[in-house]
C-alpha cells in the first residue's frame, strides 16, 4: 500500500505545479458568440492557436452557450469554462470531426480543461439520432480524447451526452480528472472514463453512463497502463461501473480504487437486462459486474488493490476472467479486493474463472457481503468453457453457486464473506472446479441456502472452516 499512497503524493504534486497560468486569452476577442446559434469553431482554434504561440495560459471562456466543431488542444493551454458557460458539439456527425472527438489532443503536454462550465456532445439530439447510429459502428466522436500527451488534467466541468466515449485517455502519461459531473446515456457505446494510461489519478467525480464508467483500457501491447489511482467517486453506469478490458494487450499494473459508491442509473435506453437475465424484475435499472477484471487479449493484470466499494444496481457483485478471445492467454495475480457490500439483481454469483491452460493466482477477498435475488433450484451441471467477449453471463445464465463461483485458479483466499439470498435457494453459496488451494475462513450463508460449498472436477488443499 505504501507505493500508491506515495504515488498519490508525487502525483498531486506534480500537477499543483503545473497549474500555473502565463496569461488569459479570451474567446471574446475573437469573435465567438455564446448565443447557442452561431458556429464559433475557427473563433475558438484561433484563441487556443493564439495563445499557445505566445507560452501558454487559459482560453477563457464567457457565461454563454458556444456552439462549435471539434476542437484541437495545444500544449500549455487550458481551456477555462466558467459556471454558466456550456460548448455545445455541432450535431454533423461524423464530418464536424475529423479527429473523431470535440476536445482533441494529440502529443501535447501540460493543458487540459477546467471551470465550473458544461461540454456536451449532443449525442442525444434529435438530429444526432436520426443518423441511426448503431452500437460498435466505429463512426461517432468522443467527447474528449487525449492521445499520447503528458501531465493533463480536467478539473470542475460538467460533461454530458458524448456520441461515443466521454473521456478516451491514450497513451497519456500523467494526468489528473478531480470533481467532474458526468452524464452520458444516449448512445450505445456511451463509457465515462476510459483509461489506456500511467500515472493517473481520478477522484471526486460522479459518472453516469450508459456503457462502462471507469473502464481501463490497453490496446497497445508495448504500453502498460500503472500507477492509476481512483477514490471518492460515484459511479452508475448500465454495463460495468468499475471495469479492467475488455481491450488488454499490455494489462494493468498498480491500480488502488477505494472509497467508492456504486449505484443505478437514472435511465437506460439501449438495453433491457431484465429480459436476458433470470429473476430482475421488469422495468429494474441495473448494470452487469460491479467489479469487473478482464484479460482476454494476453495481458498481464497484477497488483491491484479495490477497497471499501458499496453496490447496488449490479447482477454480479465481483466478475474475475482470464481467457484468450485472441489466441494468446495473459495473466491474473495479485488481486486484494475488501471491504464490499453489494445488493444485487439476479442470481448469477462472484466468479472467479481462470482458463484451462492458465489459472488465475493470488486472489483474496475479505470482508465481502453480498446479496442475491436467490430462489433457483440446485444445478449441478459443469459450466461450458468460454472464450469468446468476457461477460458475467458468458458461461450461461445460470451457475452451480449462490455466492460465489471460482473456476482453474489457485492460491485463494476469502475470509469473512457473507452471502444471503431474498429466497430459498438450493445451491451451494460457494463452488469450487478445478482450484487448487483454497484457504476459506469465516464463510457464512444464511438458511436460504442449504450447503456452505462444493467442488467439481480436480480439486486439492481445499481449507474451509
């Protein structure tokens, strides 16, 4: 634990140092209208041209809504939107945006965004949506995206209705996200932060979104996203609100998310999990795995530390997989997650699930308190192999265990997990296939289920007290 905390501290102080302003140049002198009408575009690029070539400082906007295209941030400047400022995005998509997102930034350092003013996307407008766009297909913006720069930051703005990701780090190296709102649940493909980078420290943020909200990310297999801390945040998101890949070709490495609040969304237009999920009642807001740590493309995920995290609004509680969707098959070691309590929808358990031809290592869970829908029958079936997209319901809808499934790991440990069911369930809480030390110590469930646990297949040093 020293390291993040010492991580923290260098981190903090590298960005305090940077926060220094050379000078204001306003929107104003150019031109630009905050009238909600008038295209300001090539106004605002001339401010930010302006006052990077001249060493840098904040482009500060006025009260006002400022209509544009997309945007490209240059090195050392901030744009500053202050409360009562909104920068709406053209609804043209996709040929207002050549770069693919309205705030970009490509190999720049020391810039970023800040103020108590609004971006939005306007990827829930009508126009925007009689484009027919579709989930996957590649073609709409990002809000923001920040691509190989160093020491960033975005601080105090409110950010709604991306037209695909709302905020895409790549291969950024430093950076600081603190006190964002941020709001996106119009289009399929709608994540909050996206995290393919070092050296990161998000806090203080609420996300809400209609995909994943805090998603790490490694598509470059020659770039290790570490060192990423996240604490205070409120996430809510209707897939997975904290989430490790899919994309994993590096993996993840030194990763400390604590203090969190896990909740529902406000709405959901794309999915209806109820009706591909066994026992959620119809018109139930919830999102897929709360936790979710996922490598399926080689990478490698290790120390990572997830602590005092409550939940609701979720199915599976905590979803663990390693498997090879890419032909080649990573690693998953060194795990602490602690301090949990979740309420979740349905009755798919914790899972735990390594490959045939690589376990999972060194996991601990303590202090876990989970509670499922309950109310299935005993099924004693083994569950089919899966390599395909990592999801908690990829093996099938249904599982051996009430609680919690671990599946070709090894080096396991869980002390003082507490699972309860809202109705009689005949599963065991707890089922073990093929693992291979196991040490379990103050593992309850309550009388809605009637055995503590069960193993399948080849399993050995099973210790349950």
């Amino acid at each position: 634990m020293k390291r993040f905390f010492f991580l923290f501290a260098v981190l903090t102080l590298q960005f305090s140092a940077s926060s220094t302003f050379a000078k204001d140049v306003s929107i104003d002198k150019y031109g630009a209208m905050g009238d909600g009408r008038t295209m300001n575009t090539e106004n605002i690029q001339r401010a930010i041209d302006e006052c990077a070539s001249t060493g840098g400082g904040r482009v500060v906007f006025s009260t006002g809504s400022y209509l544009s295209c997309g945007l490209q941030l240059r090195s050392n400047v901030y744009l500053y939107l202050p409360e009562g400022c909104e920068l709406q995005g053209s609804t043209g998509y996709t040929k207002d945006y050549p770069n693919r997102a309205f705030i970009y930034a490509k190999d720049i350092e020391n810039a970023g965004i800040i103020g108590g003013g609004t971006i939005n996307g306007n990827g829930g407008h009508p126009d925007v949506l009689a484009q027919g766009f579709v989930v996957n297909d590649e073609k709409r913006p990002d809000l923001i995206l920040f691509s190989d720069c160093r020491r960033m930051r975005i601080t105090d703005v409110s950010l709604r209705e991306s037209g695909r990701w709302t905020v895409h780090l790549f291969r950024v190296d430093g950076i600081t996200i603190d006190r964002i709102h941020l709001r996106c649940l119009a289009q399929g493909n709608n994540d909050g932060i996206d995290v393919d980078a070092r050296n990161v420290i998000i806090s203080n943020c609420y996300i809400e979104s209609e995909d994943d909200g805090i998603c790490l990310k490694s598509d470059d297999p020659d770039f290790m996203p570490e060192n990423i801390v996240v604490s205070n945040c409120v996430i809510a998101s209707n897939c997975n609100p904290i989430k490790f890949g899919t994309a994993s070709r590096a993996g993840f490495r030194n990763v400390n998310i604590t203090n969190c609040a896990i909740t529902r969304t406000t709405e959901n237009h794309i999915w209806n999990w109820p009706k591909r999920y066994i026992g959620i009642p119809e018109g139930t807001l919830t999102g897929l795995s709360g936790i979710a740590i996922e490598s399926a493309d080689g990478g490698i995920i290790e120390h990572v530390n997830i602590s005092n995290i409550t939940m609701e609004g979720i199915i599976t509680p905590i979803f663990i997989c390693l498997n090879h969707r890419s032909g080649t098959t990573g690693q998953i070691r060194d795990i602490n997650i602690s301090n949990v309590s979740a309420k979740a929808e349905g009755i798919i358990p914790c899972l735990i699930t390594g490959s045939a031809t690589n376990r999972i290592q060194d996991i601990v869970l303590r202090n876990i308190r989970v509670e499922h829908a309950g109310g299935q029958p005993a099924f004693n079936e083994r569950l089919k192999e899966s390599n395909g997209y990592p999801e908690n319901r990829m093996f099938g809808h249904r599982n051996p265990a009430g609680g919690l499934y671990v599946r070709h790991a090894e080096n396991i440990i869980v002390d003082n997990f507490v699972i309860t069911q809202r109705q009689k369930d005949l599963r065991p809480a707890v089922v073990l296939d093929d693992v291979h030390g196991f040490q379990g110590t103050n593992i309850r469930h309550d009388k809605n289920s009637p055995k503590l646990y069960d193993t399948q297949g080849d399993c050995s040093h099973i210790d349950i007290k």
